[in-house]
C-alpha cells in the first residue's frame, strides 16, 4: 500500500503497483506516490499559522499537564518561567535562529571554576583524540 503522511498522519493514496500494473487513479508506481506526497495540493506546502514560543509553551504544558504528576509540571514551569523572558515568549518560533537560542541558552550557565575544562566523561582528552 502506498501512502503518503499528511499533517503527522499516514493518509492511504492507493494501491501499490506490486501486482498490477499502476494507473495512477487507484493503482499508483512509486514516483506517482512521490508526485502525489510531493506535489502542490500537499498540506505542508504554504506555511501555518504564526506560532509564537508562548504558543509551543502552552501546548507542551497541555501535553505536560495530561502526561505528568502535577507537582513535576508546577516545578518545571516555576523553572521556565525563570529562564524565558516575555520578550523570548512573544517571538515567533520560526524567526528564531540558532545562533539566537544558543545565545540564551549559553546565558543560563553561569561563570564557574570549570567552564573552558574538558568536559566530564571524557577522561581529560577531546572527543575522537588519543590519551
């Protein structure tokens, strides 16, 4: 059977071209499936709505809220609330750039005696390198 995901959902097009000879109405080859899954009637072809971090923050306490012990959540939140300002809150999520989150999340370790050391775990020596 080929398929082809819509929206984090696996949507049926139609039957493979294993046995019979592919028409692609009902009975699809591969790359018939690919032009299909591909093409311009795909849903991830023109971008969502705007979701702002406070956006993606709330749904993931919702998730949180509906998978985790209260107390866990209540701590995490008091942590987060902490470490992401409003200004990081109202920005858009896809604005946002890696060198940006990098930034904020290099800010939240503070200076210490061991910053600049190897790192734990690797027995004084950089990744890949010889002792």
């Amino acid at each position: 059977m080929n398929r082809a995901r819509d929206s984090g959902h696996v949507r049926r097009v139609g039957l493979a071209d294993d046995h019979v000879p592919a028409d692609g109405k009902v009975v699809y080859s591969f790359e018939q499936v690919l032009k299909v899954a591909l093409g311009e009637e795909r849903p991830t072809l023109s971008p969502g709505p705007d979701c702002t971090v406070e956006d993606a923050l709330n749904d993931y306490w919702a998730y949180r809220e509906a998978k985790s012990p209260a107390l866990s959540v209540a701590i995490d939140k008091s942590k987060l609330t902490t470490h992401v300002g409003k200004a990081l809150r109202a920005r858009s999520v896809a604005a946002l750039t890696t060198a940006e989150l990098e930034k904020w999340r290099n800010a939240l370790v503070g200076a210490t005696e061991d910053r600049g050391l190897s790192p734990r775990g690797w027995g004084g020596c950089e990744p890949g390198g010889s002792e």
